[in-house]
C-alpha cells in the first residue's frame, strides 16, 4: 500500500485532494481524522484499504463543452468553478469510460451534434453519465441533452454500438433546467432495457439512470461485509434499513435476520429495490417509499419495535426527528454507516445522551485519493425500560393507539 500515484489532470479538476501522498500516507491521514474524531468516544479500528487503489468508479459523470480551439472536449469542473476541464482519462474511473468518451466526442463532430451551452442555452448534448457492471461487464451510457430534440440520434446510438459492442443499453435524458443536477426527470431508451445489473456480495442488483448505488463496488463489498459482521446477527432479528436506496445492504441482510424493511423517499428507488429483492428472492423483505424519519415517527407512534437498525443518511447527517424515533423505537443495535464521519459524530453523540453506548467505529476507505471517508458505528442499547418510557414520552403524541407487529407497515402505506 506504499503506491505513489501521479494524474496530469489532479490539480486541475481538484477531485483527488490528497493524491500527493502514496496511499499509505493517505490510510493514515484518514485514521488520524478518525482518531481526532472519536477517540474520546471509542476505540477506532484500523481503516480498510484498497488492494489495488485505482479505476474503481463504476459511475462516471462528464460535462461536455469545448476549448479555446472551440474543439469538443468532455471532462470535469474544477472544484468550486464553472470550468471545465478536459480529462482524456482518470486515475479513478473504469477503464471502459475513457475510450467511450472518445468516440462520443467523436461522434459529435461527425455528425454536427454541438454541446450544450448553459449560458446560451443553445446546443444538444450536456453530459455523458456512463454506469460500468464490474462483475457484469454490462455498460450503460446515458445522453444527456438540453431538450427532447436530438438529430441523427438513431445513426448515432448505432455508431457507438458498433465502436463499443460492450455496451449493453443507452438512454437519451432530457435535462432542460437551468441548474447544476446532471440527470433530468424525462428519458428514452435508444437501446437496451435501459438499466444494467451487477453483482454485489453474491447478490444481483438492478441500476437504473437515477438509482443510488455505491460507486465502488469491492469497497462496498467490504463495508457491508463488515456492517453486518459488526451487528452479529443471530437470524431472529426484525432489521430496519432506513435511507435504503435500492435496497442493497437490506436485501444482503435479509439472509441474516428474520425480516427487513426498507424505508426510502426516492420512489424510483423503491422500484428498484422491490424488483432486486424478486430477482434475489428475498422474501422476507418489504420496502415502502417514505421519508425515513417520519416513518420511524410513525411507528414509534404506533408502539411497533425493531431489534436492529441499520441507517446510511446522506452526508447532513440525520435530524432530531429520526434520531428521537430510533431512541423511542430502542432497537437493540444500531449500525450507522456514514460518509461523513464530522456529522455521524454529531448523530453519535446524541445517541449517547439518549441511552446508548457506541461499541466500535470502523473506518473504510471508499474513495482512494480523495479527502472522503466513509465510516461504521456500532452502537447498542444501555437504558432500562422505564428510562425509554420516559424518553418516549417526551417525544410522542398522546392516545397512541395499541401496538402492531413488525409488518404492520403494509397497513400504515402501501408501495
């Protein structure tokens, strides 16, 4: 793990902020955050590293513009600027992408396809968003362009097949708002079933154009491995997984635990997550598109109870709200998986003050030559019974109505 890597690109684009350091070095900058963060609270395991630290995005995002030379570039912003950089290849991305750029580029000269201007708002295509399966092999390109309108489309999807017979779909997204969100709400499938599948931990998952999946697949392995292995599951336990997604770390628990169910606002990725748990045959999984915090609101309201919860907010961390319904609910475990260990502490440190005890931090280096950590909390139930009443109490409406079991959810809103 002593690599040094070196990128032509890096402080230009501003995206790998710590790649001047061989990876050892960055293992230990990222321990050391950790150590400042919670030593007080807790021991901090040693961080997981990367084998082989490179080309492990299966997403890849690339603006499209042009030069000086007004020649088609494709690349990233540089960091906190509008500019674009053109990158012909990155240390980070899979190897697949580069090439597929190349030809788009290519492609767009041919047949007279400009790119996007944000200011004019004239021209065609915006960004390219390419998704690698890396146990699959499946690619999936997705076009985004500024409206619907897109000459010589056909020919052109036809061309880049022919160029990259790799690829297994590609997509036409409409984006015509004037912000910095890359995917639009509007799509057409040019070819393909416009999604891709790829293994993850022994299990097949779908991932669609807006899903959320974790952009290094043999780190995630890794950090679910481990979440699940943190909990010790016995295979009675009822298991929430709150901010699911499209179901992934749930649909691997569901093998350990009695039954799962996953809580998500973003209803394309509840389809998602319904379909994977039917390609997997999970059964003993049920999804329902909510607000996670409300939800767990809901069922602390409704007496119902969990034994573990296992949540992976977005890097703002939690609310009160949700952190309040967890403690009414008083699972018995708690795995909280973060990308953002600043406001994971801040989360940890309420739940402490609320009647837990955290057990063990173990910290994963997701993102090789980036400042970003991701990060696990084992955290277990301390209170009595009468203190979780009393905590309850504070926080719940009156005249709650009596108890249900665990899949009561179905009754409280469907899918």
């Amino acid at each position: 793990m002593t690599q040094h890597y070196q990128c032509e690109y890096a402080r230009l684009c501003g995206g790998c902020q710590i790649l001047h350091l061989p990876y050892n070095k960055q293992l230990a900058q990222k321990q050391a955050v950790m150590q400042e963060l919670f030593s007080k609270l807790c021991k901090v395991n040693p961080i997981l590293g990367m084998e082989y630290p490179t080309h492990y995005r299966n997403k890849i995002y690339a603006a499209i513009g042009k030069n000086a030379d007004n020649k088609i570039i494709s690349g990233l912003y540089q960091t906190s600027t509008h500019r674009l950089v053109a990158v012909d290849g990155c240390l980070l991305e899979h190897p697949l992408a580069a090439p597929i750029l190349k030809t788009i580029r290519d492609l767009m000269t041919r047949f007279r396809i400009a790119p996007y201007d944000d200011v004019t708002h004239t021209g065609i295509l915006r960004h390219v968003y390419i998704r690698c399966g890396v146990y699959s092999g499946q690619v999936m390109v997705v076009l985004v362009t500024g409206s619907s309108v897109f000459p010589s489309r056909s020919q052109f999807t036809k061309e880049l097949r022919k160029h990259h017979p790799e690829i297994t779909t590609i997509v036409q997204n409409v984006n015509s708002k004037h912000t910095s969100m890359v995917l639009g709400e509007q799509q057409t499938v040019l070819f393909g079933k416009g999604f891709i599948e790829d293994l993850l931990c022994g299990l097949q998952f779908r991932i669609s154009p807006h899903s959320f999946y974790q952009v290094n697949t043999l780190q995630t392995e890794k950090l679910y491995t481990t979440a699940l292995e943190m909990a010790r599951l016995t295979g009675t336990e009822n298991l929430i997984d709150a901010y699911c997604g499209t179901g992934t770390i749930g649909i691997i628990a569901s093998k350990y635990v009695a039954n799962v169910l996953g809580i998500e606002l973003n209803r394309v990725a509840v389809k998602d997550a319904i379909a994977n748990a039917k390609r997997n045959g999970r059964e003993n999984i049920h999804f329902v598109a909510a607000d996670a915090g409300k939800f767990m609101v809901e069922m602390a309201h409704e007496h119902q109870s969990a034994d573990v919860v296992i949540m992976d907010p977005p890097r703002a961390g939690s609310d009160e709200a949700f952190l309040s319904s967890v403690c009414v609910l008083s699972p018995k475990k708690l795995v909280y998986i973060s990308c953002n260990p600043t406001t994971q502490v801040r989360d940890v440190k309420y739940l402490l003050k609320h009647g837990y005890t955290l057990k063990q931090v173990q910290p994963v280096d997701l993102f090789p030559h980036t400042d970003s950590i991701e990060s696990i909390a084992l955290l277990e139930r301390a209170t009595t019974t009468k203190e979780r009443e009393s905590f309850g109490a504070d926080h719940s409406t009156q005249n709650r109505r009596k108890g249900r079991n665990f899949n009561s959810h179905k009754r409280i809103r469907r899918t």
